[in-house]
C-alpha cells in the first residue's frame, strides 16, 4: 500500500474539509436546510413509543388518486424517519391504524358525527376515534387533497409531541387561493431573488421533470398553497407560444396531485409582439379572438390551468391604457377569454405611471376605485399590502375596504427586496400581521383587512393572497435558512389570515430547528424582533424608499438626480434644513382621503399618529415633539441606532443556541447574521451621515459620529448585486 493510501494520512488530508463532511459525530449528519419544515428526524422516548403505538399501519382510501397516494407517500416517508420503519399498509381497519377517509371512500364516517361539511372542499379533520369498533387516528376530509393536508398537519403534530390518543384537530381554509407568484424569469434570473437562480430549469423541460419539483409540490402543499404562477409579472411575450405552453404543462403535471393548480403572468402586448395580431386593443375583435384561442391552446394541455397574472401599464409595462381602454376593459378581455375554461384573471393594482404628477401613494386608489363592479365575474384585483412597494412598514393599502364590489387580493412580498435581500434576517410575520389586523374602518369599524380577505365583510367567494416567492436554487431554497420561516408562514397566514405571526413561528422554529421548548421560544424571540431592527436600521418613523438605485441594495437617500421625481429617496424623505417627511394630509398630496374618515382623522394629525408612519404621512420640522420628550431629530439618530443594537442582539442570542443547533446550520446562520449587522451599521451611519449633511444639526449627545464622510458613504457601489430587473 503506498503510503497515501493509508487510512490514517488520508484521514488526516482530510480533517480540514471534516466540517463540510455529511458525517458529524455530534450530529449524526448534517443539516443543510434543504428539508425546510419537513424533516423527518427519530424521534425519541415517550413520544417514539406514543407515535409507533398509533402508527402501525395505514388504510388509505380503495382505488386512491394520486393526491391520496401523495398522502401515503408522505406517511411512509415521514414515519421511516421519525419511527425508523414505514407503517404497513393494510385495506382492513385495525387498531393503531392511521385511517384516511372521505365520505365517498369510507361511508362509515357518517356515522360519526363529524360535521365534515363544515371542512369545506379542502379542510381537515384529526381525530383520535373509533372506526368499526377500532381505535385509529382518523384522517378525515371532503376531498382526497383535504386528507394530503391533514397528512401534514398529522406528521408536524407528531414532531412537536402531541399527544395521538386524544388529537382532534378541525381546520379549513379561510382564503380560497393561497399562491406564490414567483417572478422568475425565461432565462433563470429571478427578479428581486436572492436565492440563486429559478428552480424551474426551463431549457430541460418538458422533458425532464427535476426530482426538486415534487419536493416543492410537498413543501408547499403543507402549508396549504394551491397556485403558482410561474413566471415573472414582467413578462414575455415568448411565454405564450406552444413550446413555453408546454413546459408550463410538465410543471403542472407534478404539482397536480399535489393540489397546486398553475398560472401564468401574460405580457398585455404579446399576441402584437408575436405579430399575430396588428394591435393589442382590448376591443380589437381580432385580439379578443387571439386570447381566446390561446385560452382553449393551453387549457389543452393544462385542464386545470388556474388563469392569467397581470402587470398592465405599471413601471412601463404595456396595457389597455395605451389604446385609451380602462384597466377593467383590460381585464375583462382575458376573463372573457378563460371564463368558458373555469379560468381566471389577476389583476395587478400597483400601477403608477411615469408621467403621472400624483403623489405616487394616491395613484392605484385613483385609478381603481371608479371601476368597482365593472370587473368580470372571474377577475380579481391583486393589490399590495402598502400602497407603495414593499417597504419595510407601510399602512395598509387604501385600496382595501374601497372596493366592496370586486373580489381583492392580497400581495405581499416575501422574497426581502427592501429588507436585506436573504443575508439579513427579517421574519415578515409581524408585518403581515399588522397590516391584516389593520382597521379600514370601511364600511365600520372592525372592518379589517383581513376580513377583507377572507371576502367575510363583503360576503366575496372569490379570495385570494399571493405571496412574491423567495424560493431558488439555493439548497436553502430561499437562500437562508430563516428566510424559509417567510415562505412557511405566508403559506399558513394565507389558510387563516387571523392567525398569529408568533404562533406560526414557533411551529416553523420547532419543525425546522428544535422541539426542545427554551430553544424554540429563543429562536421565536428573535424572529418576532428581527423585523423591528430592520425598519430602525433602514427606514424609521415612516421613512420609506431611501435604498439605492435600480437593485436597492443598500442605504441611498441622497440619490435625487433620476430622471422621474418618484423613482428619487429625496422625493419620499423631502428632508431639508428644516424638517422632514412627505406631506400627505390635506396640506400636502392629501393622501388622507383615500382612507375612511375614522382613520384618516387619527393620521391626520402627527400628535395622534403612530410613530410608525410619523414621517409617512407628515413633514415636520426636526425639532419636533417626540412622545420620548426628544426632538425628532434626536429620535431619528436613537432609532438609527436602537436599530443596529437590535441586529447585534440577534447575534448574540444565536450565539447563545450554539449548543443546542446543529454546527452546520448554526455556522451558516451566524455568518449572515455578521454580515446584517455590518449592514445595519451601513446603513444607519450613511443615513446618519446624510441627513446630518442636510439638516446641519450635530448629533446627539452619546451617538457616534459616522466613521465616514458623506462623500465615502455616496460612492460606494454594487452595481452587481443580485436580484436585479431585466431592462423591459
Ligand atoms: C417593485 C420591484 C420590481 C417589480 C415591481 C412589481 O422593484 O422589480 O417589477 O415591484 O411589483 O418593487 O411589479
């Protein structure tokens, strides 16, 4: 044996690539994220033995679909990790037996005095009860994709110790369409994605369906999402033409048994581009015709084709308003074009033009409000959570509770633009929370967004939430680890958008990283603060839009020569010698009156206005009363740096879990969460630096100067980072 070979040398050429090695003594292996919230690790002691008592064996429905089989698979898979065997599958029902049932498939449940009719098409029911005369743990749904999600959920209660001889569990959906619009891109780019490139590897499809799509099928089936749109809302035309059609039906086909119906965002012009038509006049006969038989072309191949996405006339996209036609005319086309289909059309609220003189926060508002009730029955207006982009806080969109008569859907985003892209950790729960437990007070008060949502003020059937997807190639798939909890929760606050944000994270925290109480309870901690940090660090008091030019990476608020005054930071700060913020009460842009006269009184005046949106809604001279008895410009420097003492928190609490999370995942966590507070230092002394250089003001006692001058801070560039737009 040559001497290299020998076992000992080898080993020890090796030991420094040892903890990137599967093999950790500690650990057993190790973890790399790529399981998100489904790993299926042994479990141990009491709960084994309470577990393998209740899973012996599975009785799946005769003759089951391929959603049902989903279902087992899932059991089988689960069960050969957290018991160590697969649980036999059986046809007779015995004791122990885990029983998924419908009406249809097992009529013996009727007996039961289940109230399933309450579950709706896609509930669920868990419940530890007896079927012919056997003690099982009943499974029970209307629908075989109703008995995929009770599967789940029956496997994460499994893992977080509850108990299975008493389990009873009932839950239903309270949104219709729960959906991730990814905006990824023809050639793998992911606009604003910050977790590599597009997981779907368009160039091998239709022929080869990656194994990572049933992974994505899984992962979003157990948190209830049932639509993806696949492509990008800055669409091209070459996405409705029969090869991308067909590719589009591939993907469609792994997600199908999964519950997951596919969409696809239409470029407004593409039957013009793809010079089939002369125009892309929405009363253009010859237009009308060409979405028509493009609907029927896809439904084809895709039968259960959920509908088109659109971005219309919005940061230079093409639409019906080039032919002078209304967003409605626009709309309705395409809902004409599916309807015959059982299709439907999401329309985009956020549109803002270019040429538009309007304070950019009142122009969805003006546009859409005069077109209530003239959408087609199958169309739904999707409009942002803020009424601007994505900040990190904005009030609620005053599109909601204004247009009673139209089905609105949510948008949020979950992928972190604005946020610190996947370094910074951020959980968007509380933020989500706070706008759809926000009051519209339209048409009365407790009218929530959320109960706009879920179409319970209005009595609207057709409700949705969609979600800006974070996912990519990353082995994260959303490019860090917490970022995942962002994904997980959006998909659990669109079943139930009155759930708490807390709640969702601890689950997320003990699927995903410990079931051991202290430690999950430490990780909730710190998700529920790490939103706060950011908005100190980035854009307190209601500042928003400060980031820099074109990737918004990074603090900008001096940027002011851009060719369009809303595309500047300095036109959303409009700071000066004397004060600072945008004027948005009846003084100023009067942004005010597009919310219910309850709510716009409380913002109208800074006194009774939130700090959150202090600078939101109002300009104010910086020595400004604070409820703090300091001035505003004194808590403006507090919270710049309140904000980079939250980010260093975050650290040091996760330094504190070292012991308790697996080396590779804690090693990874903490390396990004280096780089936020880094980050959160940039961005508040460059901030600092700048509003100082405007204000001339010196900073307040005890806060440091930036280490930098303003000149340092302004030429420092990237133009490379990631997630950028395409040029349209
Ligand atoms: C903005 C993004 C841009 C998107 C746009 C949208 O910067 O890339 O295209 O939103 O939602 O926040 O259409």
């Amino acid at each position: 044996m040559n001497r290299m070979n020998k076992p000992q040398t080898i080993l020890r050429a090796l030991a420094p690539l040892m903890v990137a090695l599967p093999l950790n003594p500690a650990w057993g292996f190790e973890e790399d994220g790529y399981e998100l919230w489904l790993r299926y690790r042994a479990l141990e002691g009491a709960q084994r033995t309470r577990v393998l008592a209740h899973a012996k064996v599975i009785v799946a429905p005769a003759g089951p679909s391929l959603t049902a089989l989903a279902a087992v698979a899932e059991l089988h898979r689960g069960l050969s990790g957290l018991v160590g065997r697969p649980p036999e599958l059986a046809r007779e029902i015995r004791k122990g037996a885990i029983v998924l049932a419908t009406p249809a498939s097992l009529p013996a449940i009727a007996k039961l005095d289940l109230d399933l009719a309450s579950l709706g098409q896609e509930g669920y029911l868990l419940r530890a009860t007896k079927v012919r005369g056997h003690a099982v743990t009943l499974v029970a749904a209307n629908s075989d994709v109703g008995l995929l999600y009770g599967t789940f959920a029956l496997l994460a209660a499994m893992r977080t110790g509850v108990d299975l001889a008493k389990i009873d569990v009932r839950s239903a959906p309270k949104v219709a369409l729960r959906m991730l619009n990814h905006w990824d891109n023809l050639d793998r780019t992911i606009e604003r994605g910050y977790a590599g490139e597009s997981i779907w590897e368009w160039h091998h499809l239709p022929d080869v369906k990656d194994a990572r799509y049933v992974d994505y099928a899984r992962a979003n089936a157990s948190i209830g999402i049932n639509g993806t749109v696949l492509n990008n809302v800055n669409s091209k035309a070459e996405m409705m033409t029969a090869p991308w059609i067909a590719k589009a039906a591939a993907l469609a086909d792994v997600f199908r048994p999964y519950g997951i119906r596919v969409y696809l965002s239409v470029r407004w012009s593409a039957p013009m581009e793809l010079k089939q038509t002369a125009t892309a006049d929405p009363l253009d006969p010859a237009v009308r015709k060409w979405w028509k038989d493009k609907a029927a072309e896809i439904y084809k191949v895709i039968p259960d084709f959920g509908g088109f996405l659109v971005k219309a006339n919005s940061e230079g996209q093409p639409g019906p308003q080039d032919y002078k036609r209304s967003h409605a005319e626009g709309a309705n086309l395409l809902a004409e074009a599916v309807a015959p289909h059982g299709g439907l059309v999401f329309w985009r609220a956020f549109v803002y033009s270019q040429f538009d003189e309007e304070d950019r926060a009142k122009q969805a508002y003006t546009e859409f409000v005069p077109l209530d009730g003239t959408f087609a029955k199958n169309v739904i207006v999707q409009v942002k959570n803020g009424p601007i982009d994505f900040q990190p806080r904005e009030p609620f969109h005053p599109l909601f509770g204004a247009m009673p008569k139209t089905p609105l859907a949510m948008e949020f985003q979950i992928t972190k633009e604005y946020l610190g892209f996947a370094t910074h950790l951020a959980y968007l729960g509380p933020m989500y929370e706070e706008v759809l437990q926000a009051d519209t007070g339209r048409p009365r008060k407790g009218s929530t967004v959320a109960k706009v949502i879920d179409g319970s003020l209005d009595g609207n059937k057709l409700t949705a939430m969609a979600g800006v997807a974070n996912i990519g190639s990353s082995r994260t798939w959303s490019g860090s680890h917490f970022d995942a909890a962002n994904w997980y929760m959006f998909g659990r606050l669109a079943w139930d958008p009155h759930a708490s944000s807390r709640d969702i994270a601890r689950d997320w925290a003990a699927l995903t990283f410990s079931t051991d109480r202290k430690s999950t309870e430490a990780i909730v901690e710190m998700m529920m603060r790490s939103r706060e940090a950011v908005v100190d660090y980035m854009n307190p008091l209601g500042l928003h839009h400060l980031m820099d030019t074109g990737h918004h990476y990074g603090p900008g608020p001096w940027v002011s020569e851009l060719r369009r005054p809303e595309w500047n930071p300095t036109y959303y700060h409009q700071a000066d010698r004397k004060g600072i913020g945008f004027d948005r009460t009846p003084k100023g842009s009067n942004a005010l009156e597009q919310y219910a006269p309850d709510v716009a009184r409380q913002w109208a005046d800074p006194k009774t206005t939130s700090d959150q949106f202090l600078l939101w809604f109002h300009h104010l001279p910086w020595d400004f009363r604070m409820p703090s008895g300091r001035s505003l410009w004194d808590e403006l420097i507090a919270r710049y740096d309140r904000g980079v003492a939250g980010a260093g928190d975050l650290r040091k609490r996760w330094d504190r879990l070292k012991n308790v999370i697996d080396p590779r995942r804690h090693r990874e966590v903490r390396e990004f969460l280096l780089i936020q507070e880094q980050e959160a230092k940039w961005w508040r002394d460059a901030s600092v630096a700048y509003f100082r250089s405007v204000s001339g003001l010196p900073l307040p006692k005890g806060h440091a100067a930036p280490p930098l001058t303003l000149e340092q801070y302004k030429s420092r560039r990237t133009p490379w980072a990631p997630g950028r737009a395409q040029p349209y």
